[in-house]
C-alpha cells in the first residue's frame, strides 16, 4: 500500500508529536499548586497541528493524550514510591481530554483553511485552548476536587493568549520564509524560462533562414532537372557548371546554419542548471498529469498507476521526461476507449529501471522488431492519415545514446504491452552525485 506525500508527512508529523510531546510535558510548572500543571507541550501541540493537511487532526488528539498519560503514569511507576495505578491514572487521565478537546475543536473550526488569516487563526485557537484547559480543570474538580475560582479562570486566559499568539508568530515566521523561498526559486525559474525561450525564438529565426535555403536548392535542382529533359546536347556546360557551383553554395549556407542552430540547442539542452534536476515522482505526476488531459481530448476513459520507489535520487527531468511521455503517450493513443496504464519506476544496482504497461491494443510478435524503426506506425487518424511514427524510434535512440536498454514484452495474448528501459543511474543524474 502507497501513502501519498502529504499523508507521510502528516503521519512523520504524529510519529514525532507522539515521542516528543510527552517528555517536553515534563518541563512544566504548578500556577495554581494543585494537580493542573502547564506546559510548553501545549504550544508545540498547536504549532504541529497547524501543519496537517490530509489526517483528522482528532487522531493527532487522541494518539498524543494516550501517549502522555501512558507516559506520565509510567514515569510514577519508576520514581515514585508507593505506587497505585488508580491513583495515577486518575491524577493524569484528565489531561487526555485536554488534547482530544483541542484536536476536535481545532478540526470542526477547519483552522488549517486560514492560513492567510493569521489573526482569526490566533483568537480562534485562544479560544479553543481556553476551552480545553476549562475541561481539563473541571475534570480535576470533579474527580480530585481541585478547587476553581475566578483567579484561576483568568490565569488560565491570560497563558491561554500568550501560549497561542506566540505559537502563531514563530509559525507566521516560517511561513513567510517559505513563501519568500518559493517566489525567489519562481522568479529564477522564469528568467530561466525566459532566457530559454528567447534563445529559441532566435534559433527559430535562424532555421526559418535555413528552410529558404533549402526551398531554393530544390527549385534550382528541379530547374536544372528539366533544362537536362528537355535541352539534350545543347546544353552548355559553362553554365552547367555555374550552376551547380550555385547549388553547393546554398547547400553549404544551410550545412552552416544547421550546425549552428544545433550547436545553440546542444548548448540549451547541456548547461545544468538546478531545475533540470528533479524527483522522479514529481516528473512522473507532471507525465500523468499531462496524459490524463490528453486520454480525456481523445474521449478515453483511462486510469494511471505509479509505482515509484524512494530510494531514487533526483534524475535528469528532459531527459526522463521525453523518453517516458513518448511511452507514456503511445500507450493512451493504443487504448480504444478504456484501459489502464501502469508506471513503475524502481533501482536496480546501478540502473534505472522503468516499466510503462497499458492494456492497449497489444503489438503482435511478428511486428515487435518493426516499432522502433523510424517511419512505422500502427496508428492512423479519421481520414487514414498515418502518424510520423518517430516516437518510439527517438526512444530507442535516445536510451541507446544514454548508455541503456529497451525491451517490448506483451502477456495475455498479446493484450497487454509492457515497456521496460533500463539506463545506467549515472546517465540521468548530475555528474557530482556520481561516486
């Protein structure tokens, strides 16, 4: 079973709130010199639970008052003399309504949907945290006669407001961070896209010159051929002769500007920046992502499956991006209406290994040795147009180049179409990780 990111953060977050709140209960103190103690663990409870996105924030009240109880009447049973269970328990059970109060009020208010509010989030957990303690000292009324009085009650709002205005600052002060960090890494990442684009567009120049070229030496050379039809033996080889030195000329202007453009593009594609970088669950969602659009314009109704270890540093985003969209790709075009595509994407010594399977159409044997040639195509259009057939031959291509393998299997009559490349890991990712 795979957790998605959030919930492992949000389950990270209670692993470490269950191990850590019950000892920093301990650094506390008595305001009222009865068995009510404060704590900063009520201030880091706050603090973690304004960070949970996808888990009831109640399980994170239940699991932290167990854990704090259990805690706390395990630590009476090593120090203290005289030990009686239901003594203790009655001492420290009050505190678990404490935190399920908390998370309950906390989790019905959707706090964690007004982040951009921070001041309504600071009255509103003021609050919830009055309330929380009020339980907890009635509890100690009732079952441990702890006496309440006015004094008391505006004790407990004035830690109250302390403890969540200064939760809410420290946490405010993070945020702002991040988003300070996350519009640095947009605005370099758009002055990076800008410099590629525009690098383009005067690639894109340079080849719409070289298209000109090329127009003008097949109108020459198709000149020359019928002057040859038709002229016989009166041809005159002086002029013959120029105008082929003509034809060489032009054909050397577009050898220039084609060595040109393709050394801009290499240079593009070759300076690493950081963003070329990327974890390889992130490219496959953007992959899925982008095919999910494309199966729905196609009217297919398909589902996607990843299937991503963890243990994968981050990879060349271009590189694997091209090589598995094209995959990916194939596959959405090869379901007719329904279908399953399935991405599995795993190490294996010192490879790569991905896997792209889709129960598409399926590829006969006899036809297995021909799909990654350039020019052939099992997939033709409303009008019988035939497409270019280039994506699985640049695949081949390009897993060769990198040093890799690819493989077509198909199971269940030929059915099911499985892809499998395997790419030396030190292909795809950058140089000063290589050991």
């Amino acid at each position: 079973m795979r957790f998605t990111a959030g919930i492992k953060d949000d389950l990270s977050i209670l692993v470490l709130m269950a191990v850590s709140l019950p000892i920093i209960s301990e650094l506390n103190f008595y305001p009222f010199h009865n068995t009510f103690r404060v704590s900063f663990s009520s201030a880091v409870f706050l603090f973690f639970l304004l960070w949970v996105k996808k888990i009831p924030l109640i399980l994170y009240g239940i699991t932290i008052g167990t854990s704090t109880v259990a805690f706390r009447i395990g630590l009476d049973y090593i120090f203290k003399g005289g030990f009686q269970f239901y003594h203790e328990f009655l001492l420290h059970f009050p505190a678990f309504f404490y935190y399920l109060v908390f998370s309950y009020l906390l989790c019905i208010t959707k706090v964690n949907s007004f982040h951009n509010r921070p001041l309504f989030i600071g009255i509103i957990s003021t609050f919830i945290d009055i309330i929380s303690s009020s339980v907890e000292l009635s509890l100690r009324f009732l079952l441990l006669k702890n006496p309440i009085s006015i004094y008391t009650l505006g004790l407990i709002c004035i830690i109250s407001i302390t403890r969540s205005f200064f939760v809410l600052g420290f946490f405010n002060i993070i945020k702002l961070n991040q988003v300070r960090a996350s519009a640095r890494e947009k605005e370099e990442k758009n002055r990076y896209m800008f410099l590629l684009i525009s690098n383009l567009y005067a690639e894109s120049l340079q080849l719409k010159k070289s298209l000109s070229y090329a127009e003008n030496v097949t109108r020459n050379c198709y000149k020359l051929y019928e002057n040859l039809q038709y002229a016989h033996s009166s041809f005159d080889p002086e002029k013959l002769s120029q105008k082929l030195l003509e034809i060489a000329g032009q054909v050397h202007e577009i050898k220039k500007d084609n060595q040109r453009i393709y050394a801009g593009l290499s240079r593009m594609i070759s300076s690493e920046n950081s963003k070329d970088y990327m974890d390889v669950s992130e490219i496959a969602n953007m992959i899925v992502e982008t095919n999910k659009k494309y199966s729905v314009s196609l009217g297919k109704e398909i589902e996607f499956f990843q299937d991503i270890s963890n243990d994968i540093p981050e990879l060349h985003s271009y590189t694997v991006m091209s090589i598995i969209n094209n995959l990916v790709s194939n596959s959405v075009e090869s379901i007719k209406k329904t279908g399953i595509i399935n991405i599995h994407i795993y190490s294996e010594y010192n490879s790569i290994i991905f896997k792209v399977k889709d129960n598409g159409t399926g590829i006969p044997r006899k036809k297995q040795e021909l799909v990654f040639k350039p020019g052939y195509t099992t997939k033709y259009n409303e009008f019988g147009e035939p497409s270019t057939g280039i994506g699985l031959s640049y695949v081949k291509e390009t897993v060769t180049n990198l040093k890799g393998t690819i493989l077509l299997n198909t199971e269940n009559n030929y059915k099911e179409t499985i892809f499998t490349i395997k790419i030396p890991v030190e292909s795809l990712i950058e140089r000063g990780l290589i050991k």
